[in-house]
C-alpha cells in the first residue's frame, strides 16, 4: 500500500507540477486578483524556469519577514474601502484584524531578538582529553562515548567508580588518573590546563561520534543502576510492562514484602491499584475511519515526518478519500489490536539539533526522534482521546502539575508561583522555593513502566506492548546538515537501553501522569508550604508547582520565622523530591540549572523589612542524589 501510495503521489507530481503544467482557471483568476502577470510558458526554458522559481522564493522569504506590516497596511486599505462603500464607520472585525496583524508582526520581531537564526549541524565538537576536574564541586568528569560521567569526592584525590551524566563547568581542570579497585586518583589535583575541544567536520567521522553519543545517552538508567532497571522490580516489568505481576499490581492482588522494595516504592505500587471503574474502562484498540480522519485533518502539512518518505501531505490527502481512510486505519490499528511490531515503524531518525545557539559540544546536543506520521497519529488519537481524559474523570492527575493537560499553561503555572510569593510577602513571612530541573526526562523514562500507567487509565495491554516494543526495536541513524546517515544503532542482544524518544506524541502525556503519583506522594510526606485568607475559611497547602519536569519545591518557617528554619526546611523537601524522582522513576536533578531562593524579614523601627543577602552567605542546602 505505501509503494501505491509513492507511486501515485509521484504521478500527481509530474502531472500537476512539472514545468509544462497548464494554467488552471483557478490560478489565472488568481494572479488576476493580485494584479500578477503570468509568462507564457511555450518561451520559457526549463533553466529559466528553475531560476524564476529561486526568485520567487527569496522574494517570498522578504515578505514574510515583515508579513504582519503588510497584512495590516493591505487590511486597512480594505477598511477605507469599506467605509466609503457603506458611509461610515468601517466593521470592527476588520479593526480586530488589523491589530492581529500588527501584534503578529510585533511578536515576530521579538522572536528574531530574542532568539538567534539557528542553523543546520555541519560540525560537532570533541573534547581532546578523557579527565577534567572541577574543585569547586569536588567532581571528576570522564569523557565516555560522546557525553560526561560525574565520579564523587570520597577521600583526599579519591574518586568513586560509580558515576552519574553531568555536564562539566568550563573552570574544569584536566588532570591524570589512575584506576585502582573501585576508586579513581587524581595525580595532580592542582593542575591548571584547560580542556581543548577539536572540531569534527568529516560527515562519516561526525556520524559515528554521535552514533556511540546517543546509544550511550540512553544507556545511562541502566550503567546507573537506577531501581527501576533493578532485578527486583525489572520481574513486573516483563513483557514490556505487560506481564501477570504488571497486572496483579493494577488489580492490587501482587504481593510486594516479596520484592525487596523501597517503602517509597511500595506505596508508588499500591497507589497504582484499580478502582472498580477504572477496571472498567475499555479504551478502543480499533481507530475508526473517522478518528483517522480527523486526526490527520488537524496535522500541519510543513511538519517533518516519516522516515519512510511520505509526507503529511500524502497521509491527508489519504485521508479525504472515505475508503482508503478505512483500509488504513485498519492497516494502522492491527499490530495495536494483536500487539506486536510493524516493520515499517520499526525506523526513527534521530534528527540533532543545538540547544544552545552556536554551542556544537557534543554532550550538549538535543535529540529530536522522527517517527512515522501514522505511528504518531495512533497515539495523538489514543491519549488525547481517551487516556488522558480518562486520568482527569478518575483523579489520577494531580493539581500541582501544569503541563500536559488541557485547559492548563506554563504562563498559569507561573502566575501561581508569583501569586505565592505576593502571598508571603504581604504576610512578612519566610518562604524559601529550590527551583528543580530534570536531566534527560524523556530520556530516562521507560517505556515498560509507562505501559502501566497507561494500562491504569484504561489503554489496552497489547496496544502497550506493541508501543513498548517498537520502541525498543527502533533502528536509528542521525540526521546532521548531511543528511540522514548510513550507520545505525539499535538494541542488540546483551545491550541495555532506555528512554522515549523526544517528539512521541504520548511522552508528555506519560510523563504528567507520571510525576502526578510522584508530586501527591511528595505532598503527603512533606509539609510545604500553607496559605490562608483572611478570613481563615479558605486554606491552600501544597509542596510546590511542576510545569513537566520543572517542579519549584517550596518550604516556609512555621515556627521561628527564620532563615536557618527556612533552609532547614527546604533542603528536607528538595532532598525528598530527589529521592521520589529516582527511586520511582529513574530521574535525576540536572544540579547545574538547579538553585534556591529565600524571602525572610527582620524587624526594623517598628516595621519588617527583607533580611539582606549578607545574612545568607553561611547558609547552604545540600542534595545528594541517588
């Protein structure tokens, strides 16, 4: 069917598209309206046809840099139009239209400022050295296959074996080791030699350094030894999150004294028991013609996708058609409905992209996974639809998470947190928040626990499996300003690997069902931060606000109003918050975007004013991770 659907797509080019096409009436009445001449196209030679369309296309590419101008000047050429045509006063639609174009215009300026022309990845950057040492945090950084491993200070020049991924500061020191038993020596620990960094311009050498990158990125769970990958509780985690102990945690019957787990761990378990509704649910494995058809109506067709080559444009024009909608959405739900693989999604590029503008290091770099347009469409369909309403009607998604579900906003989240400090500033009360990144979110979750999160609010087993697994069967190549590469990386026999792949439609989905069992039981155990009106009727108390992996843990000082109470407090919450975080999901603090804040008052002439920084400077809040 897809060599059918090439095959006719690339007809419909020659025919409708070659450079002998006939001008339709639709188009000549167009180039009428905009007052366009068209060339005769019996004189016109294919190179000069070729070199009209460059022309056009840069000619388009400076109208839309000031498009909103121009829209707003043709708008009000209509209004004037307009009013002398009714002798008045002109519509004030066309007046709303106007300021739309101006804001529109407005906001891209902005942007541009804001933020820089990023550009396509024609080189990377590798560092020449293997051992950089930083003293200011008493961490040792190897270099392994493309990105950082993070050892910890455990004696005078003695580093641990076991290491977690971390981005090294730029005052890290290279220095000489040597490895000895289960600890790492510095020689020299008061060397001053910067790192050097060579530059890789060679596609094939660029490839196979990012290739070892990324399948080493989405090892680290395991080379971590995170609990989740642990052979305790990787038992429920068989069959790709689908096995009997998977179901008999959901049905509450799993006896889980005999796993050897954390009690953070137990509870996260035990809360995951169905109800007798959720038991109920039955989400449908089958998505209909109609479903097909309106999910890929809502598709963008300049979106990338498909490794295979068919474009969003091909799969909704597909679409239109009521009975090749039906033979595909068939095609499409079988492996879901029997849960196994289709081979034609077994493929996601890896498509690298700077995070930081003009910063080419390669632990730096971003991965952005592409996938088969209706591999994602399936699951657009599956979530949006029925998982995700299904976890708002049963309470499974928690208050304090602001990403991910409808109706909610990074700009609400954040109007929140000002509105918590207003709160503790008006009352002349301490509040301290320690803002928390995660490293890797995506990259860290695993696709077999998700399935049970997913199976709890209702999507069938084999649908899970038949996710899981394709993901785990990726074959990927990257995709650089050379275009997509030759070599690949895959899961092989004896290899670990984890992690969703960034641009899965379900990864935020997941994730906000995910950290919502994280932050209730974070908002059980610890005890936050509790506001009131003044009337003393109305109370709210939370532990802090998460937008996706951005959680703000907040503490206050109930009992002295102090800063040392306030810090006391807030070390207890952000180090719980860790411990929650891998124990049950695998994640870590990227500690490098991670600090704290404080607002504490003293009494001055009869008035409280804000304690000055001064008064801060012996006080710290230390987080061990793992």
């Amino acid at each position: 069917m897809m060599d059918a659907i090439r095959a006719a797509a690339s007809r419909a080019g020659r025919v409708n598209y070659g450079n002998q096409r006939e001008y339709s009436d639709k188009l000549i009445q167009l180039a009428q309206t905009l007052d366009i001449e068209l060339p005769r196209r019996q004189s016109i030679t294919f190179n000069k046809a070729q070199a009209n369309v460059c022309e056009a296309w840069k000619a388009k590419r400076l109208i839309e840099i000031d498009d909103g101008e121009r829209r707003a000047a043709w708008l009000d050429e209509i209004l004037t139009q307009k009013a002398l045509e009714v002798g008045g006063d002109p519509a004030k639609a066309i007046k709303c239209m106007i300021n739309a174009a101006k804001r529109k215009g407005m906001f891209k300026r902005l942007r541009a400022i804001l933020k820089s022309a990023w550009s396509s990845l024609d080189y990377i950057e590798v560092p020449n050295e293997k051992w950089l040492l930083d003293e200011e945090s008493n961490e040792l950084y190897e270099f392994d296959n493309g990105i950082f491993v993070a050892h910890a200070k455990f004696d005078e020049n003695l580093y641990e074996q076991y290491g977690q991924i971390k981005i090294p500061p730029n005052t890290a020191k290279v220095v000489e080791v040597e490895i000895s038993g289960d600890a790492i020596y510095v020689k020299k620990p008061e060397s001053i030699q910067q790192a050097t960094w060579s530059r890789v311009t060679k596609p094939e050498e660029m490839e196979q350094w990012l290739l070892k990158r990324n399948k080493r990125h989405l090892q680290q769970m395991y080379i971590e030894n995170c609990p989740p990958t642990k052979s305790n509780f990787a038992l429920i985690l068989e069959e790709y999150g689908t096995s009997n102990k998977a179901k008999q945690v959901l049905s509450g019957e799993s006896d889980l004294k005999s796993l050897n787990l954390s009690p953070e761990m137990k509870w996260f378990l035990e809360s995951l028991k169905m109800n007798e509704s959720e038991k109920k649910l039955d989400i449908p494995k089958r998505m209909s013609k109609e479903d097909f058809q309106k999910v890929m109506k809502l598709q963008d067709e300049t979106t990338t996708s498909s490794p295979s080559g068919i474009h969003y444009t091909l799969w909704k024009a597909l679409a239109e058609d009521d009975e090749l909608a039906e033979l595909h959405s068939l095609w499409l739900s079988i492996p879901f409905m029997y849960g196994f693989t289709s081979a034609r999604h077994l493929k996601e590029i890896d498509c690298m992209l700077e995070k930081k503008c003009g910063v080419r290091r390669i632990h730096i770099l971003r991965i952005i996974g592409l996938m088969e347009g209706d591999f994602n469409a399936y699951f657009q369909w599956a979530f949006n639809q029925h998982v995700m309403p299904n976890a708002e009607e049963y309470g499974n998604l928690s208050p304090h998470q602001w990403g991910g579900q409808k109706g909610r906003s990074a700009i609400a989240c954040a109007f929140r947190k000002l509105i918590t400090w207003e709160y503790f500033r008006y009352v002349k009360e301490t509040v301290v928040s320690f803002p928390g990144d995660l490293q890797s979110n995506f990259d860290r979750m695993l696709p077999s626990l998700n399935s049970i999160f997913a199976m709890k609010n209702g999507l069938a087993d084999t649908v899970c499996r038949c996710r899981a697994a394709t993901v785990e069967q990726f074959e990927r190549p990257v995709k650089t300003a050379a275009g997509v590469s030759k070599g690949t990386y895959k899961y092989e026999d004896g290899d670990v690997m984890g992690g969703e792949v960034q641009g899965k439609p379900d990864n935020m989905q997941l994730w906000t069902i995910t950290s919502s069992y994280l932050l209730n039981l974070h908002n059980k155990i610890c005890q936050g931060v509790t506001m009131m009106d003044p009337t003393k009727t109305l109370v709210s108390r939370r532990t802090g606000d998460a937008y996706v992996n951005d959680k703000d843990s907040l503490a206050s000082a109930p009992i002295t109003q102090t800063a040392e109470e306030g810090v006391e407090n807030i070390e207890k919450e952000a180090q719980m918050w860790s411990i929650l975080i891998f124990s049950l999901g695998g994640q870590a603090f990227a500690f490098h975007k991670c600090f704290w804040l404080m607002l504490c008052w003293m009494p001055l002439g009869g008035y409280f004013i804000i304690r000055p920084m001064q008064y801060f400077e012996n006080l710290h809040v230390w987080i061990k991770d793992h």
